[in-house]
C-alpha cells in the first residue's frame, strides 16, 4: 500500500483508492492463473457401495483448477450419477461435512483444490476408513456423538458479578478457543491407527474428544474433574503420540501437543507420580 | 403402504441450527420429551456460518446502548414493517440469552475489564455484538449443541419431514424419512416448532447450503398457516465472486466493521456517493471519520459501508452495471489498507479475521492482508417467513411454532447484521416454552392413515418414473438460474411475470422427475423432494414482490424506485387457498403504542 494514491474523485477516499485497484487487479489477475480458466480432463476414482462392500468407480469430467475435490463430486453427481452419495453442508471449511479420503489424506473435499493435486493421475476419493460405510463416501459417524455424551458436562463456578455474569481475562479465553475452533469434521478420528486400525472405539474417545476434554478441563470458568474418567472411561493411555491426527486437522489445531499432552500430564500427575501416592498413602493411613 | 416407524414427543423441533436447539433447549427445561429432527448431522446447520456476531444491547462496550436504541435501530432497519412486540421483546431480552450462553460455556472475546466485548456491525448504533472473532456461529451452535445433549432431547439425525399432520385445525406432528435408509417416520406430538432456516437454494448465488429449501415455510403453508413479507430477501453485499466454485460463499461485514472499505475500479470509495437520507445524521463525513468510528471513537459516526445491507448491496450491482466494476464482476473489498493507521497490521486483520484469512488464502490464493478481495452480493437470508404471535411464536396454525429465519416478524423490510443469532436465541426460547404449554394440555392424537399413504405415495413416485424422468438436479438448476435473473436484487413487473410463468412450467417438470438407485442415502431423491418446497417459496416470493410496487428495504423494483408511504401500513401475506392456489393478502400493520412510538421518535 505504498504506491501513492491518485484519486478521480475529490471523494473521501481514506486508504484503498487505486492502489487497492492496482493491488486487487493484481490478485484477479493472479487468481485467474491459479484457476487456469482452460478447462481440461481429470478422472476422478471414487468409492462406490455399502456396508456389504464396493469398489473403486472411474468418472472422467471437465474440470478447472479453481474447482475443489467437492465440485467435481458434485458435477458427477448432476451430470453422471445422480445418486452418488455424499455428505456437505457450508462448502467453506466451517462445518466439517465432507470429510473423505482423497488420495488416501484425510481432508475436506471442499477445502481441497484440485489445483493442488497432480490431475496427469487419477484422483481416488474414498470414505473415511474408521467409521462403518453406509454408502458411498458416506459413513456412519454417530459413535462420535455418542462418545461426547460420555464426556462430563461443563460445569462453572459462581457468577463473579452480583449481575450473574462472569470476568475472564481474554489471555485465558484465548488458550481454550484453539480446542473451540474443532469443526468436527471427524478427520483426526479417521487417522487415528487406535481407531482405524485398532478399532478400539469402545476403550477411547479418539482425538477429537480429548481435545474437547482438554477445552473443558482448560476453560477458564469450568470446575469439574475428568482426570480419573480421561484414565479410564476414555482410554487416554492408547494414545502414544504420533501426532497424526494434528497433521490432517483442517482448522489446524495442535491437537497432540496443545491438548493430548497436558492431559496426559494431569493423569501422570494424579495416578503415577510415586510422591504424590506416597503422600496419598500417608494422608489414607491417617484417616 | 410401507412401513414406517412411529415416535412420540410432546414437543417435536425441526430443525437444529441455533433456533432449533434453543428451543429444544427451552422445551426440555419444561418438562415435556423433545424430539429434534435435523436433516444433517448434529452441529451443522447454517447457524456455523454465522461470523459477525449476536447484536445484545448489553452496553459493556458503550454505556450508552440501551434495549430502547436497539429496538429503534431494529425497526429503522426493518422499515417500520417489523412486527414491533418482537422487535420489543428482541431488544429487551437478548442481553440475558447471550449471557446465557456463557453459563453454558461459550466464551466470547472480553473488554478489557473481563466483560463480553461487542463490536460495530451496520445499522447499529452502538457496538453491541457479542462475538468471538469471526466465528461467532460457530461458538454458539456448538455451545447450545454441547448443553442441549445432556438435557434428555431425543436427536434425529439425517430425518427429512415431508409432511405435517393435522388434526381437524390442530398440527399433531410429521411424517417424513431417514436420509440414510430412506425408512418412513411417523412423530406424534402435542405440538411442533419449525426452525427450519431459510431458502437460500432458489437462487443461484447464495451463501445457503443444500439444506436451505424453503421446508419450514412449504410444510407450514400446505398445513394451512400464514407466510408473511416473502418478497423481503435479503442480498449480502458481500459474498466471494472467484473463482467460480467458490462464488457467493459470505465475506463477513466483520471485515467492515474492522474498517474495511469498498473501491470500485476507478479507485473511488463509492459508499460515499449515495447515502439514505433517514440514516445521514448517523453516518460519517469523511473518511476519518469513519475510520475512528471503526476504531472504537465515540463521537465519531459509521462509515458508509456499514450502512443497511439492502443499501450497500445496490450501491455495488450500481457500481458494475455502470461498467465501475473488479475483473470479476464485482467491486473491490480492502482491508489491507489499514497497514497505513495500525503498525501491526497484518497481524492485526489474521487475529480480528481469522476464518476470512484462511478461506481467501485457501479458496482464492489471495492474502487479505496485502491484497484486495473481490466481493458482490449474495443471497443470504429471509426476511420473510410463517407469520408467528410475537409473545408466543405460535403460527396462524394451533400447535404449529415457528423460531428463526423462517418466521417472519422480527426484521421486517431488512434484517440488521448481528439480529438473527439474537432472534434465533430469543425466540428459540419462547417458540420452545409455548410449544411446551401448548403440548401439555393438547396430546397427541389420532393418526390419518391416508395421509400417511398419500405422502409416501408421493414420495417414493419419482422411483416409478426412474431414468424416464428428468433428474432433479436440472429443475433445480433452471429453477435457481430464472429466480436469480428475474425475481433477484433488481426487481420489474414484466420480468416476475415471466417468472410466474417459468414456475409453472417448472412445476409440472418437477412432477414428472425420475430417480436412479435405491432409497438408501440417495441425494438424487432427496433433491427431487426437496424441489416442491423450493418451488412453492419461490412462487410466494414472486406474488409477493409483484404486489409491493414501491421499493423498500431488502426488495428494489426498478419500476418503482422510491418508498411509497402507501405501501408501509401492511405487510403482505400468502395462503393456500381453495383448491390449492395461492392466495395474496395485506394484513394492517397495527399502530405502534404510545411508549414504543416515543422511543421511535426519540431515536429518530
């Protein structure tokens, strides 16, 4: 915003002017390079079936740069095949719907241009592996649901002010809304091997839900104390940190370090740390 | 006929965005069993894409906020159409629904004292949205969603309605499927809320997801109740423009009130030129002082760009008919120029609007902290809705609710940026607590088999038809491509009857749509279904913007451009008639009472 600012107007014009023009010509200009108008061929591999089994469908289309994985599923599904299932919602990288395998990462379809893919191959989209296919590219997600209710509610302290209202410091409230941006696109379960490949959905909440927990148990009014169930109830150990879920967070949440971590280190804390069961046992014999 | 299962709550809610929740929520807390029937998962309705904020007169930023201003503000926004005891109970009781919220955990930015920060948004006097960052939505649906699982509300996810029951003038629940099997369900309740959302889906460029088809407004109307305002949709100013994928995706006003500004493609700052004479007194004199205005000043007024939305999109479709427009068919939105007033600019725009620097950085590969963006209006909310009692919600239909965009009342010719995530807390709350009274003395009753049989009939015909039908995806393209030509942002007699026209054409094409495939999670069925909604709102709104010759809020004719006070006594309602027409009416506006004309006149 350097260039000096002419005006054809004597209109107030305070910043912008044609040095936004410039600048914004610039970045059509560049956008529409980067979404290569031409249009040209992919094929795109998606997996087509149920829950008693499917396989890999080819559909070849017309497609440009500027275009997301999600676009070319839908112009399949307008023009090729009109009962391709799948799920989406905002299109925006907001809501967490149309989360799939493409070329085997997890990602959101609509957050994936196809500029960013090598186009000279086929494009596999697949459903996420961890949960059970219902059709198509979409799978039954509900355990995620049912696995949040297992969490314990939050539960604040007393109102601050006489009026019922808190007082939080935003430095507080900042460090709980990176776990508040999860979009719960499902994504880190997906990756995660304890779920995929272990499939220990009924021993561990997955990452997802522990960087839920770690929002609650970090929120600055919240009193309640998940230590013991985030041990037990939610399997908490199974996580040895691969980090593999942090890697496809679309919101990029630094969900092993910010999240998993301190939590493990609050159950260390509490069960394992040899000082504090001594002095556990101690104050027990006391009493 | 084919099976079908049968549930049983007092009170059954459909739809879960935020409206939906709250009055699930509210419902609940009264005792009664809740069902909530969204047709997407848990936590994914429209309500996440909310950005700027919940306008709550709380006055934590400027002592000078008031219920009273906020009602004014409102109602100025809205024309004087507004239905003004919402509008009354919307300003009076928001600040207590947000800080509601917080109890439930939402944590929304502070003011330096630790207080809920509220910023600036268009239309509004005085900074007053709550919010956090630029996903306040977010926040909030996920907040109502983290509470209203632990408050015994039996969820129904991935469940379409295709029908409401009725009992003699009595709605006693709905009739629909699951998206995932394509199994029939029968909800018997003691009454029903619709929070449905809007019709973002009739037109081409929209913000609105697949969801947005009018359902809400279409079961309402062929059980009988009343839509009201229909012609009042509005047009965000500022959707995304490139690449084509990406087109009509929400630019939040956010990045407005954070004191960016519109530039056309000769350099000039256009908002300037034209600005309503009823808002002059509120807004700046120069671009100084809009700037301060954006930077918390007091005694400084709001720059143009955040006059009304309805102002600001047709100050943009101006500025490109007149050949002023970005390579791309709109006009430049510039943020980055405030690198010239903050030293740490740029750090400053990625922390104030996070979601907006990533989704131009990924969709677009612009960086909005050195680069313009390329915005132009898109179809973004309905005004218009069922028309409710303003204490109790409840439609022109007995047992029958209505909460959030698709009741009618509250916004009137426009809604102002940062109302509907109040109105949907506000009035989730009371749709949910009437319809929990009215549940308790009305229960369930008997059940019309051959409704039933009808409905499913109906819905499984597109199957018979199967690729001898035209697929649904092509009615419903045509569909959105005549409404955004004909009946869009700039209206005309001749066009809108050319319309109604097309629609008929359209109609008899969507009855003769085929389906491929099974039942099972089938989004060719599920588009053919929803197609009679969206065709039936779209009729409404075309009968009603051909009756209001004047121009007026979210609708503009271009064969009558000006306000005509002739047109500010009614609002326009639509009926299903005998025989299945549609039927037109205007329904008096009555008097606002003296306390409620005198805060009018004192914020004038």
């Amino acid at each position: 915003m350097s260039a000096p600012e002419t005006r054809t107007a004597p209109a107030p014009t305070a910043g912008g002017g044609m040095a936004a023009v410039e600048a914004g010509a610039r970045a059509a200009a560049k956008s529409d390079r980067a979404t290569s108008s031409a249009a040209k061929t992919a094929t795109f591999r998606v997996w087509r079936g149920d829950a008693a089994g499917g396989g890999l469908v080819d559909f070849t289309l017309q497609v440009s740069d500027g275009m997301v994985v999600l676009d070319a599923i839908h112009q399949i599904q307008a023009e090729q095949a009109n009962d391709l299932a799948v799920r989406w919602n905002c299109k925006a990288g907001k809501c967490g719907s149309c989360s799939a395998e493409i070329n085997g990462m997890p990602r959101l379809m609509c957050m994936t241009r196809l500029g960013e893919l090598d186009l000279s191959q086929p494009v596999t989209v697949e459903p996420m592996r961890a949960f059970p296919r219902i059709r198509d590219l979409v799978t039954d997600v509900s355990w995620n649901f049912a696995a949040k209710k297992s969490l314990k509610p939050f539960k604040p302290r007393a109102p601050d002010a006489p009026d019922g209202t808190w007082r939080m410091d935003q430095r507080d409230v900042d460090r709980v809304q990176e776990f508040r941006k999860c979009i719960e696109c499902f994504l880190c379960q997906d990756v995660c091997h304890v779920l995929r490949d272990h499939h220990k959905h009924d021993e561990f909440v997955g990452p997802r839900l522990l960087v839920q927990a770690a929002m609650l148990e970090m929120h600055p009014l919240d009193t309640e104390d998940r230590v013991d169930d985030l041990r037990r109830a939610h399997g908490i150990g199974y996580c040895n940190i691969t980090k593999c879920c942090t890697k496809v967070c679309p919101e990029g949440i630094t969900i092993t370090d910010n999240a998993i971590i301190p939590l493990k280190e609050r159950v260390v804390d509490r069960h394992f740390d040899p000082l504090a069961k001594l002095v556990q046992l101690v104050r027990g014999r006391k009493r | 006929m084919a099976g079908y299962e049968t549930v049983e709550h007092d009170v059954l809610v459909i739809g879960a965005g935020g409206a939906g929740l709250r009055a699930a929520i509210a419902a609940a807390a009264e005792g009664v069993s809740v069902g909530l029937v969204c047709k997407s998962l848990l936590g994914k309705a429209h309500t996440v894409m909310a950005e700027g904020g919940a306008a709550a007169a709380m006055g934590n930023v400027d002592d000078r906020d008031s219920w009273k201003v906020h009602f004014a503000d409102t109602m100025r926004g809205g024309q004087y159409l507004n239905n003004w005891r919402m509008a009354e109970l919307h300003a009076q009781e928001a600040p207590d629904r947000v800080r509601e919220l917080e109890a439930w955990g939402a944590l929304f930015d502070r003011t330096p004292d630790g207080r809920i920060l509220q910023r600036n948004f268009g239309g509004h006097r005085y900074p007053r949205l709550a919010h956090v960052g630029d996903r306040t939505g977010l926040e909030m649906i996920r907040t109502l969603q983290d509470h209203g699982i632990h408050q015994g509300i039996d969820v129904h996810m991935e469940v379409t309605v295709l029908t409401l029951l009725r009992d003699g003038d009595r709605v006693t629940g709905a009739f629909g499927y699951d998206r995932e099997r394509g199994r029939f369900r029968l909800f018997r309740a003691g009454a029903v809320v619709l929070a449905t959302g809007g019709i973002g889906r009739a037109y081409k460029i929209t913000s609105n997801s697949w969801e947005y088809t009018g359902d809400g407004h279409a079961l309402a109307y062929h059980a009988g109740a009343a839509l009201m305002d229909m012609e009042f949709v509005q047009f965000h100013p500022t959707g995304m423009v490139w690449p084509p994928s990406v087109r009509g995706i929400l630019v939040t006003e956010g990045v407005r009130g954070e004191g960016g500004v519109l530039i056309n493609s000769e350099g000039r700052r256009f908002m300037f030129d034209d600005i309503p004479e009823n808002y002059r007194g509120q807004t700046a004199d120069d671009a100084e002082e809009g700037w301060r205005y954006t930077q918390g000043d007091k005694d400084a007024r709001r720059p143009p760009e955040l006059l009304t939305r309805d102002h600001v999109a047709r100050c943009i479709v101006r500025e490109v008919r007149e050949g002023r427009g970005s390579p791309h068919g709109g006009v430049y939105l510039d943020i980055a120029w405030i690198a010239q007033k903050l030293p740490d600019a740029k750090a400053h725009i990625r922390k104030k609007l996070p979601s907006m620097y990533h989704q131009f950085k990924q969709l677009a590969e612009i960086d909005i902290t050195s680069e313009p963006m390329e915005v132009g209006p898109t179809t973004h909310y309905m005004m218009g809705g069922i028309r409710v009692d303003g204490d109790t919600q409840m439609s022109t239909v007995p047992g029958l609710f209505a909460a959030g965009e698709c009741a009618a009342g509250l916004h009137g010719a426009n809604r102002l940026g940062g109302n509907s995530l109040s109105d949907l807390l506000v009035f989730g709350k009371r749709a949910g607590e009437s319809a929990a009274r009215f549940a308790r003395e009305n229960r369930a009753s008997t059940v019309d088999e051959a409704a039933l049989e009808a409905a499913a009939r109906e819905a499984l015909a597109p199957f018979d038809r199967g690729t001898e039908g035209e697929g649904a995806y092509q009615v419903q393209h045509d569909l959105q491509e005549m409404m955004q030509d004909l009946v869009g942002i700039v209206r005309r007699e001749d066009e809108m009857e050319r319309a109604l026209e097309g629609l008929a054409a359209l109609n008899e094409r969507a009855a003769r749509v085929g389906v491929t495939g099974n039942r099972e999670y089938n989004p060719g069925w599920h588009t053919a279904l929803d197609l009679p909604n969206l065709l039936t709102v779209s009729e409404a709104i075309t009968r009603s913007a051909l009756d209001r010759k004047e121009s007026r809020g979210g609708h503009f004719r271009d064969d009558f451009p000006e306000k005509d006070a002739a047109f500010s006594t009614f609002n326009t309602v639509i009926r299903k008639g005998e025989g299945g027409r549609m039927e037109l009416g205007r329904e008096p506006i009555p008097p606002l009472p003296p306390h409620l004309a005198q805060i009018v006149e004192e914020n004038r």
